[in-house]
C-alpha cells in the first residue's frame, strides 16, 4: 500500500535544545537546556507509555508489553510509517526530541503536526510487526545488537535532494546479523538500462569482493544493482539489498527471484514498513541510507542524470569513499563515473584489489599492481643494448659493421656479443652475427 505525504501549512518547531522535553498543556514541546518538570495538566511521556507500550496499546501479538524499550519500538514502527524516509521537515519539527516523544506529540495532535495526520490515522505500529513478523522479518532500531551505527551519521550529513536524517529503525528480512555483514560493505550502484559491459564488470567486481569477505550492498533495481547482487551471490560472501518499498513487496516484480535468493543467504532492509510501495523520493532517501551504511560506493556505470550520482553525491557528503569504473569513451552510460573522477575526485578503480585499497584504513592492497611481463633484455647495461640494437634480424654482419652501427670499439663490441651470445638473444653464422630466431610456443 503507496501511502502519500498529506500537505500541510508551516511546521510549530518542537525542539529542545537539551534534557528532558517539557510538554505543555496543548502537547507541544518548550523544553530549556535544564531538566523540564511536566504540566500539570499532561502526564509526562514516560508515564503515558506505561506497562502497555505507547499509549496502552498491547505488543505486536496482542500481549501487554512491559518496558521502555518495546514502547520505543512500537512508536519507531509507527513513526517508520507516518513520516516519508528523509523527511526534511520532520526533522526541522522535531530536532532534539526523542521517538517516543515525537510519536507522544502525533497522538496529542499538537500543533504543528497537522502534516501528518493523515497517516497517523492509518498508523497501527502492532499491526506492522506483526505483518513483519508473518514474512520473517523483523524491525531493527537503535540499541539493538544488529543496528548498524555507522547510518547515524546521517545525523551530521546535511541533505541532498531534500532528504536527510537517520532513519527510525530499519526493516530487515533475512537469516544475517545486518550490523555485522556491514561492517567491511561496499556499495556498488549505476544505471538501470546498463551495458552488458557495466554488468559484467559489476557481477565480476562483486564476486570479487564476496570472496574477500566484504559484503556488496546495493538497491535490487535491473540493471548494476541486479548485476552486483548475482555477483556476490556467485562468491562466498552476502549481499545486502537496501528497497525503497517494505521488505515483504518484490519490486521490481521481475526480480522476485532474486530477491528470494537474498533473502535465503543475506538481507533485504527497508527504511518503510510491510506493504509499502516505491515513490521517486524513496528511491533517493533509499540512496542515502545505502552510502552512509557502506565503506564506500562504487559507481560502475551512470549516465550524467542518473540516480547513481545521488548516491555518490551521499557518499561525500558521510565522509565515504566514493569510486568509479571506466567505460568506453564513446557510452554515455559512463559519461557520469568519468565526470565523478574529473569534476568530483573519485578514485578511478578496475580491479577488486583497488576498491579494497580504496576502503581500507592503511591502503592495504590484495596484490602488487600490475606490471608488463619480464623480458631478457630488460636488464642489459647501455653497451649490451646498443650492440643488440646493432645486430641485424635476417643477414648476418661481421663485428666490426655492427661496431660501426653501434659507435662501440671492435673490442668492446666483440665482449658484447659474446655476452649477448651465452643469453640465447643473438647467435654467430660464418658470415657474422645475426639475432636468435623466436620460435613460436607449441600448441
């Protein structure tokens, strides 16, 4: 089920500037920078919870629920579903409250909070797990074993695309821990109309990285994300799809294989509940939460305009590295990685070990770069190398015509060709001297 953001006029800002929110008689907060005694008149948030969770309700199968903590949970699941992911003004609203002070002021319909009203009507947070709970999912929130720390920084990393923030809680399906699988995770992003090049070279990458125990993150779209995701699953390692619609909806459909594969060996995660359906501003908020949850991104292939930039662009602006890989000159699905090395400083990459190097603390690089092959004449001194410089391919020349061609003394260049004579390079006929033939490997 889509659900739209209701329009609203301006937002009452509730913010604190620090401790505990005070809340007035009509719900809003006005909290100081000391500790705030409640209202008379409104019962302080803690005690509103209760035994029974956010506003008495029972647990996700119906039991009471005892405990801040499962209180927190169900008004994150609640807030997952009002608020759109990276809501620019939920954020502005309610800088410095707590969620659950947050999901206190929806339910008082403060002023201010009229935006979300619509979807606070169809808000049943115990339904939602449940509904999760039934897919073999489950709703992961901060202080959790398995949520990922590193997304936090959303918290300082401005906005793009009029998204931002750290998301409420992450819903995630799967058998893996998701804090653990992202610890050595790279992203790998591009266009959804690729190349068969760009999804080649994604699927190799991929599987590359998996075998060298980094997990791949990326969207489940056609195209690279769907390239990365098989490459990974082709190696040893996980892979991690981040969907801008709920864990339990297969989009696109055409990917529903996938996705079960996914699901079977690594995660699916969502910022939005059960149910929910992608919008174009899922996709991009989806795109912030992919970056900061990674090492770096990698952008295989994308054209100027393409969505993969954005995860670049999210990926700066959280501190990660950003990558990319070259393509033909002459594609415009590469236009936008060659403008990210030229116009925006990201390493340019071509192997699993330079991705690595790329994400890695110290540089540490899997394997030597690469080098052309030894030949025997890479070592020569200079009077070696002029004197086989001298020594003709087909007719043999006596020693002193390739002294004269080399502008070495007879006796010197006589030592040469000794030399060069004992390293196979050159032989002697009866006329002179003339190079080794090159016999061809057998087949």
């Amino acid at each position: 089920m889509t659900t739209n953001c209701a329009s609203s006029n301006d937002v009452v800002d509730h913010r604190a500037a620090k401790g505990p929110v005070e809340v007035a008689d009509h719900g809003v907060a006005n909290g100081t920078g000391d500790a705030a005694r409640p209202s008379a008149s409104v019962q302080p948030m803690s005690a509103q919870v209760g035994e029974a969770g956010v506003g008495g309700t029972g647990g996700p199968s119906g039991a009471a629920i005892s405990g801040a903590d499962d209180g927190e949970r169900l008004a994150r699941a609640g807030l997952s579903r009002v608020v759109e992911p990276g809501d620019v003004a939920a954020l502005k609203a309610f800088e410095g409250l707590e969620a659950l002070e947050i999901w206190e002021l929806l339910q008082q319909r403060a002023p201010g909070t009229e935006r979300w009203s619509t979807r606070l009507a169809e808000a049943k947070p115990e339904r939602d797990l449940d509904r999760a709970a039934a897919a073999h999912a489950r709703f992961v929130i901060p202080g959790d074993d398995e949520w990922p720390e590193q997304v936090e920084i959303l918290a300082e990393a401005g906005q793009l695309s009029r998204r931002a923030g750290v998301p409420f809680g992450l819903w995630v399906r799967g058998p893996a821990n998701l804090r653990r699988v992202l610890e050595r995770s790279v992203a790998m992003v591009g266009a959804r109309a690729s190349s068969s090049y760009g999804e080649h070279v994604a699927a190799e990458l991929s599987a590359g990285l998996s075998d060298n125990g980094i997990t791949v993150v990326s969207g489940g779209a056609y195209g690279i994300d769907a390239a990365s995701h098989r490459g990974a699953l082709a190696g040893s390692g996980v892979t991690v799809a981040v969907l801008a619609c709920g864990v339990d909806v297969s989009y696109p459909k055409r990917n529903s294989a996938l996705f079960s594969r996914i699901v079977e060996e690594g995660l699916v995660v969502s910022e939005l509940p059960p149910g929910c359906s992608p919008t174009r501003l899922r996709f991009l908020a989806r795109n912030r939460l992919i970056a900061a949850a990674t090492l770096g991104t990698v952008v295989v292939e994308a054209a100027v305009r393409s969505g993969a930039l954005n995860s670049a662009g999210w990926a700066e602006q959280c501190g990660r590295a950003v990558l990319a890989v070259p393509g033909p000159i002459t594609s415009r699905m590469s236009e936008g990685a060659h403008l990210l090395v030229r116009e925006r400083d990201a390493v340019l990459v071509t192997n699993v070990a330079d991705i690595i190097e790329a994400i890695s603390p110290l540089g540490t690089r899997l394997t030597p770069y690469p080098q052309s092959p030894k030949i025997p004449t890479d070592d020569l001194h200079h009077d070696l190398r002029r004197a086989l410089d001298a020594v003709p391919v087909h007719t043999p020349a006596p020693a002193t015509r390739i002294a004269t061609t080399a502008g070495l003394d007879v006796r010197t260049t006589l030592q040469c060709l000794e030399t060069l004579a004992d390293l196979s390079l050159i032989h002697h006929a009866p006329t002179g001297w003339r190079l080794t033939p090159v016999t061809p490997p057998t087949q």
